[in-house]
C-alpha cells in the first residue's frame, strides 16, 4: 500500500504505510534492517552489503554481493559535463544545495530511468545514485575549497574510494588509517534505512506521482537538510563547541532547554519515535573511542565527547528530560566521529545523504514494485472559513 493519512486524537496527522523493510521499537530502543538487529550488522557487516539487505531483503551470497559491488564501483564516475555544473556554484555554497541541485539534474542525464514501471530500469536507477552520491559529495566539498575533483578509484571499496575523493590531490594520494575506514563504513551502515522518517516519507510520496526517482531522491535530500532532521548532526557539534568555548557549566545548557521562554534545545536529544536511547547513538558512542585513539592522547576532539558524555550523564538524570522520554539519538555522537576523521562540519548532513540514499531507494522501490502502487494524496483536517458572500473592494474598511 502506498500510503494513507489517519488523524490520532490529537489531530496530529501522521503518516503510515506497509513496509517489510526497516523494523522500529521506539519503547525498547530496537532497529532493525530486514529483520536484522542493527547491533548484529554494525558488528558483522559493511555498507555495501548492507545496501544489498535493503534493496533486496536477503544477505547477498560472496558471488551476490561481488557482482553488487561491482556494479556499485562501476558507476561511481560523473558526466563530465557535471564538473561544470557542480564549478558553478558559489565557492561557499553549503554542500547540501549542491547535492539537492546536482542529484535532481541527473535525471537530465538518465532520461532512461523515467520509465519506472521497468524493475530492470529501477534496479540501475539504484545502483547509480548509490554509487554516485558519494563522488558528488565529494566534488562539492572540493569545490567548497577550491581542489582540483577527484575522480573515482575502482580499486577502493566505497568509503575508502569516498575518502579518497575528499582528501587525495593530484601530488599525493590519501590513505586512510583502516580504522578510519571502518569507523566511516560504520557511521553508513547505522544511517542506511530508518522506516518512514520525514526524507523517506518525502521520497515515497515525491516517487508515489511516477516522477524520476533522481528527482525523488532529490526532494529527499532537501527534506533530511533541516536542523530538526539530518541537520541535527552538524547541529549537535555546533552546540558542542559552544559550550566547550562558553566555559559555562554543562548544567546551564540543559536549564536553558527546559526553559519555555526559551527556544533553545539541546540537538541530538528526543526523538519522535524512540522513547527510549536511540540503538544507533549507543553504537556509534562507544565507536567514537577507537577513532579518537587514532589521533593520539590530548586531541582536540576527546573534549567534545567528553562535554557531550557529561552533557548526557546530567540529562539522563534530570526530571524533565525523563518525563519526556529525551534521550541522545543517532545524530548526538556521529559528528565527533566525521570530526575526527577530517570531515568538515557543512560535510556532516551530506554524510546522513549519502548513507541514507538506499534506504531511500529501497522504500521507494519496493513502493513502486507494488501492483496496486498509487499516487499519495494526503487528505486535511480543514479549519478556515465557512463559506461566506464576496466583497467589493469599495465596500472593503
Ligand atoms: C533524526 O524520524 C527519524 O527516524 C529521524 C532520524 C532518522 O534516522 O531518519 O532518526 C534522524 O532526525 C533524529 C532527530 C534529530 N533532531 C534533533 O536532534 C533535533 C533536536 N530534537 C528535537 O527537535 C525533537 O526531539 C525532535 C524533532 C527530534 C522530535 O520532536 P517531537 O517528537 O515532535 O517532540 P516534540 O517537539 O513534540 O517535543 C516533546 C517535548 C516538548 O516539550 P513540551 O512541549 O512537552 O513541554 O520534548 C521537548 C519539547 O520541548 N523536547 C526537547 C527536545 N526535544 C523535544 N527539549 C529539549 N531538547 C530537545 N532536544
């Protein structure tokens, strides 16, 4: 079923539709990927194979998933002509505007993938963007700093090949530490799919009107932006920073979100599902050590987790975040992790994208592999004026 909108009693609408991709307890804190408990997969799996989980609903066999990750590194190169597309941007365009303008226009270079009734057109729809997210993502940071683009190299697996692209130059290569390799690949896996958040939502009811899913993807892209959403991670060490810079006492930070006069929310904390912590933050909090030892005693980014752990241990603690079932979700420590292995902060949501895109395609092919697929057409609770006569605007006061 595609999708259809009930009212709960507080009239807040929310939307809801059958998926066998991603399972979700908010209550008990479970996430699971095609039946898969995240821990399981974060502890035994890649992002490639794990792509592979969410598009096809089974683990990929060695020659399955061979074949998937060759298709995926055979795709990972641009149209030349994108080079110029992504150069014309403003130096300071935030990556994120790149990436919803430059994934959108690929649909002007795979007109074939308009057809989308074809599972066979849907399939290299998938592989394509997968695999071309991440040169993208890259081309719009070197942009960001004027390098030269890096292209693609096949014999890099996927997060190798993208930190690749970020950090190489034409006069040295860059090779990853391979526990930044893994912390990165890691950082994917826990991102891939999560059920029917907002950018997904945004996917399927954008895909539900047969439009390209280059312009599907693209609508989802600008979705998962916001602060409230993927924006969160880049919000979350921006909090960080400010209240290691203040001096002030963590304590002041968590007063200031329970203050009603003021707007002020501690990012990375709540979440409209999980009443409970989010599986993935409790993944990626104890990943952020084995990183943070590659740079050494006294770096400066222990300070970060140490201030987020704090800021953690004295909420967890505190009444009002109890009441409200606040706990830390997957974007309260991922930033100190893209931190330490060089991302930039404008980088971090372009990271969510990136990881998150084959959840994206995911639901939105098994959305269109459904016979009975129709468009969405959410409906509302109408709350304006009965209907009243017209008036002339001389007899306007
Ligand atoms: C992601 O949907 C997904 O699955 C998303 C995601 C995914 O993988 O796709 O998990 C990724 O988006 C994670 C969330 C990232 N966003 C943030 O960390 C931003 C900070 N968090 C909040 O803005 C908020 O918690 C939301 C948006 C995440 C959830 O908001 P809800 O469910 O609408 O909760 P709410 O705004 O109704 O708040 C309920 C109460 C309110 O207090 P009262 O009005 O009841 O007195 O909790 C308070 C809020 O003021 N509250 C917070 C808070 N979050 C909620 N108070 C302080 N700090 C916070 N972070």
């Amino acid at each position: 079923a595609l999708g259809y909108f009930t009212f709960d009693p507080g009239f807040m609408a929310t939307a809801s539709c059958e998926s066998a991709i991603t399972f979700i307890d908010g209550d008990k804190g479970i996430l699971r990927y095609r039946g898969y408990p995240i821990e399981q997969l974060a502890e035994n799996s890649n992002y490639i194979e794990v792509c592979y989980l969410l598009l096809y609903g089974e683990l990929p066999t060695q020659s399955e998933c061979d074949k998937f990750a060759a298709s995926i590194t055979h795709h990972t190169m641009l149209h030349e002509a994108m080079r110029r597309f992504v150069g014309a941007f403003r130096h300071d365009a935030h990556p994120m505007a790149i990436m919803v303008g430059v994934v959108g226009a690929l649909a002007a270079f795979y007109g074939d993938a308009s057809n989308v009734h074809d599972p066979a057109v849907r399939e290299l729809a998938a592989h394509r963007l997968i695999a071309k997210m991440p040169t993208i993502a890259a081309w719009s940071y070197k942009h960001s700093i004027g390098e030269p683009f890096v292209y693609p190299d096949n014999n890099l697996g996927f997060a190798a090949n993208f930190l690749h692209m970020m950090f190489s130059v034409p006069s040295e290569k860059y090779v990853p530490d391979p526990r930044i390799v893994k912390a990165l690949d890691l950082i994917l896996i826990l991102h891939a799919d999560h059920e029917q958040n907002a950018s997904t939502s945004t996917v399927r009811l954008t895909g539900s009107s047969e439009a390209s899913p280059f312009a599907a993807i693209s609508a989802g892209i600008g979705s998962l932006w916001g602060p409230s959403h993927g924006g969160a991670n880049e919000a979350v060490i921006r909090m960080l920073e400010d209240i290691v810079h203040s001096g002030n006492p963590v304590q002041h930070y968590v007063d200031r979100a329970k203050d009603k006069d003021d707007r002020y929310r501690l990012m990375g904390f709540g979440h409209r599902v999980y009443k409970n912590y989010d599986p993935r933050a409790r993944i990626i909090s104890k990943a952020c050590y084995e990183v943070l030892e590659t740079l050494g005693e006294g770096n400066e980014y222990q300070q970060l987790l140490d201030t987020a752990m704090e800021l953690e241990r004295i909420a967890l603690k505190d009444d009002y975040f109890k009441a409200r079932n606040l706990y830390p979700n997957v974007d309260f420590y991922s930033g100190i992790i893209l931190r330490a292995i060089g991302i930039p902060l404008n980088m971090f949501t372009v990271i969510f994208a990136m990881a998150r895109v084959v959840g994206w395609l995911s639901h939105w092919m098994e959305m269109m592999g459904d016979p009975n697929a129709r468009i969405s057409r959410p409906r509302q609770l109408y709350t304006g004026y009965d209907e009243r006569e017209y008036v002339g605007l001389d007899k306007r006061s």
